[in-house]
C-alpha cells in the first residue's frame, strides 16, 4: 500500500483535526455539482444585461433558484426515504431509491392545467388530466399533495361559455378567453 499526502490548507480558527478539515473539503463536492446548472450555455446565453448591478442581481436570483431546485430535491429524497416505499419509477423505467430534482422534473412533465371557470365567479386551476401514480407520489413527497390541485367538491359545478362571452366575475368586462387559458408545466 502506497502512502500519500493530501494539502488542505485552512482559515478556521476552531480547532479541527486533520480528518474532519478533509472530510468537510471532500463534501464540497456535492455543492460543486451544482454549479454547472449556473454556468450552463442554454441559461447563461440566454439572458442580456447591459448594467453590471443587473448582472449582479440576475445572479443573486439564479442562486435562489438553485437553492430552490435543492430544497426541493432534499425534501423529495427525505420524504421518500422515511416513507419505506418502494423506489420511484423515472420516466425511462428505472428505479431511483435516491430521486434527483431533474429525475422528479422529467416526471412532471407534461402536466397540464387549466382554469376553470364557476358560478362564483372564481377561476381556479385545475388539472387537465389525471396525474400518474409517480406524479402523484412526487408530489407527495414534494409536500403538496396532488389534492391541491384537484377540484374543491364544495364548489357548484362550472361554468361552460363560449369563447368572447362575458365572465360572471369581478371582471365583469373580460372576456372568458382572457380568463382560460392552458400553460403546461415542463
């Protein structure tokens, strides 16, 4: 067996043996991963800013959005782990015991939704289609259950208008093509 040395050189003022200062070092990498989300042409090159304060601030939001995307992929993993169920199917067939956020993405692509609306007046979204059973379990494990996005059973049922028709809401003047439309997440 061949000996090494390995330099990690240190700011701290606390006092770490030299395994804990590696063993934090070496679980960097994790955060390292990550970065390349930042430095991604299909990103980066999509946005212009002529001001370096607006560049400054673009990059504050894209670390919050990266925070965000691990957040979600934490929670995904520690929910799912706690649960004791089996692993979560991804879109090609594979099991993943350990889901990533872009796993979790893939799986909810495609969702749609649309806003319907009631005699209230209110124009929720709601569901186009039925979700998967995965869907559902990554929402579950997201922490919003499917549920909330499924119609309320309190409400009366909706109402049917032809395009360019007035709305009875508080807009009385939209028109109802105004209020529905059909994004599609993914």
């Amino acid at each position: 067996m061949e000996e090494s040395c390995f330099v990690v050189l240190s700011t701290r003022e606390s006092a770490s043996s030299s395994r804990e200062l590696l063993a934090d070092y070496k679980g960097q990498i994790v955060v390292e991963t990550r970065f390349p989300f930042l430095k991604n042409p299909a990103w980066a090159d999509v946005f212009f800013v002529k001001k370096p304060h607006r560049l400054e601030a673009l990059g504050y939001v894209m670390l919050m959005a990266l925070l965000l995307w691990c957040v979600w992929e934490r929670r995904v993993r520690a929910n799912h782990k706690t649960s004791g169920e089996k692993p979560i199917i991804d879109v090609t067939g594979d099991a993943k015991a350990s889901p990533t956020a872009m796993v979790c993405r893939h799986i909810l692509r495609g969702i749609k939704l649309c806003r319907v609306v009631f005699a209230d007046g209110a124009t929720p979204w709601r569901l186009a289609a039925p979700l998967t059973a995965e869907q559902e379990r990554v929402f579950r494990f997201s922490g919003a259950p499917a549920s909330h996005f499924l119609e309320d059973a309190q409400r009366k049922p909706p109402v049917l208008l032809q395009g360019g028709e007035k709305c009875p809401s508080k807009r009385r003047d939209a028109p109802v093509d105004d209020l529905i439309s059909h994004p599609v997440i993914g």
